[in-house]
C-alpha cells in the first residue's frame, strides 16, 4: 500500500515543483530500498503544471492533454462547458482508472523502479476559480476513489500540490500520509511554516493529520543561513525538521521538456546535485520508515 506525499507550501517561490520532481525522479534512482523496486507515481496538481513542462516534450504533453489524460479527468467528467465562475460539479462519482491516466517517464533497468507521472492542464485553473452551486463531495470522492486506486499499485505517489488554500489542497491533505514543506531560508519563512503547519492540523480527518516535514530548499553550499537556525531552534518545528537540506544548484532549475534533469547532465556540479538529492530522498524514506 502506497504512502502519499503532498509536497506544498502556502507561501509561493519556495522551489515547491522543483522539490517534488526531484523527489520523484530521485527515488527511481536510488538502490532498491529493502530489496525491492520502488514504483513512485507522480501528480501534477497544480494548474501551472510546471512539473509536467519539466518531465514532457511539448508535443508529448499536448498530445495527452488533448486526450484529456490530465488531473482534471480526476475531479471532473465533463470539461466541455468549464466556466470560471461557476464550479462544474461531476454527475459521475466514479473517476477514470489510474491506468488510463498515468503515463510512463522513466523505467530504472537496472531494479525495476519505475516513475509515472499524470499531468496537469491550465484549465484545472477552472476548478480552482468556479463557486460551486452544490456540494463538492461528488469531486471529493472522485479524487479520494482515485487514490485509493493508486495506493494499490505503487509504493509511493507524490502530489505536487496548488501553493494556495482551495478545493486542490484540501483533497490532497485529506489523502496524504506525509508532507513535505520546502521552505527557503529568508526573512518572514518562519511565519510561513507555522501558517503551513496550522492549516495541515485544520485539515486533519478523524484526528489524524498527515505527518510534516519541513525540508530546506535553495540553502547555500556551505554554511548554514540564519533563518534556518531560527526554524531550526523552534520547540513547535524542529523534531519535523529533515537533518538533509535540498543546496541551491543551478543544475536543479534547468529541466524541461524531459531533459536537463542532473542525473543525466554533464555541466559542472551536477555530480553533486545528484549526490545531494540521494541523500534527500534516502532521509525522507527513513523518517516515513518505508
């Protein structure tokens, strides 16, 4: 049974899309954990659909928007008539299989590891923006269904998630099992990881909240910045805190259309990169003890 990972952030520019496609594409790459091939699913929910740029050739991701293999399929049945102004409320409770949403990136030969990844569309921006004139549980349960589906196929599936409060967030958390929370060391980052913190335990169901944790994303090389010490050294945060941090390369902002990823880069550092996302990916297994 899969663990589910949000990896979101209320305040934005936080390298959110960066952390999660790193960690997708990471956890294919690493030896296989406890003897066993790591099959990770991938969703874009997010109406940028930055992570799908960074994993799809233009005419690859076209091509399956057009056949409507997005995260919108999930939440909705019909997207012929979608109105900014007014949520379409799906009549179907039923969304379509993982399998004729999931499209494969990458295939690790090597231990059978695999990554899927199911992309998201501009008009997902619809449900985010329509005021819906019924109740939302029809899009609730669609997405519920789905990854309760997913669940039974993969050993982890990460949700890059909206960075603002909305129908896309909640739906996330409600499912996840763990969050990660990329947070950049600067001024203002500690009151932004409590606000993230607090809406996590807001969504909680049953009592139960999914389980945080804040990794520091874009950090200098060497040294350690000031506001990380001070996220750091908050009773409320730090047993949350991941000893790993996520260094600013650029090697990591370069991927699009399926390529400049720095596990098949040869420009200066990308060795280094590749080491320092390992040593993420390896950690965040450990703390969620798969």
């Amino acid at each position: 049974m899969a663990a589910v990972i949000t990896v979101m952030n209320m305040k934005g520019g936080v390298g959110k899309t960066t952390v999660a496609m790193h960690l997708a594409g990471g956890l294919v790459r690493l030896p296989t954990v406890k003897g066993k091939s790591m099959r990770v699913l991938a969703i874009d929910y997010d109406p940028q659909f930055n992570m799908s740029q960074a994993f799809l050739a233009p005419k690859e991701y076209f091509s399956l928007e057009k056949q409507r293999k997005t995260t919108l399929s999930i939440l909705i049945d019909d997207d012929t008539e979608l109105d900014p102004y007014e949520l379409q409320v799906p009549g179907n409770l039923n969304p379509p299989s993982v399998s004729q949403l999931a499209k494969r990136i990458y295939h690790n030969k090597l231990n059978g590891s695999y990554l899927d990844l199911i992309p998201s569309t501009l008009d997902l921006m619809y449900v985010a923006l329509g005021q819906p004139n019924t109740s939302i549980k029809p899009i609730e349960e669609r997405f519920s269904k789905f990854i309760t589906e997913a669940r039974s196929i993969y050993d982890i599936i990460i949700i890059d998630c909206h960075p603002a409060g909305s129908i896309f967030t909640q739906t996330s958390l409600k499912n996840s099992d763990h969050v990660v929370i990329p947070v950049i060391p600067q001024r203002y980052a500690v009151r932004g990881v409590g606000l993230m913190m607090d809406f996590i335990k807001a969504k909680s169901v049953g009592g139960l909240s999914a389980k945080p944790h804040i990794l520091f994303n874009c950090v200098p090389r060497r040294g350690v910045a000031s506001e990380e010490l001070e996220i750091r050294g908050e009773l409320s945060f730090a047993t949350f805190c991941m000893k790993s941090t996520l260094k600013k390369y650029k090697a990591l902002t370069e991927p699009e259309g399926g390529k400049g990823f720095v596990w098949s880069s040869v420009k200066p550092y990308s060795t280094e990169a590749f080491g320092n996302i390992f040593s993420v990916s390896s950690e965040l297994l450990a703390r969620m003890k798969v």
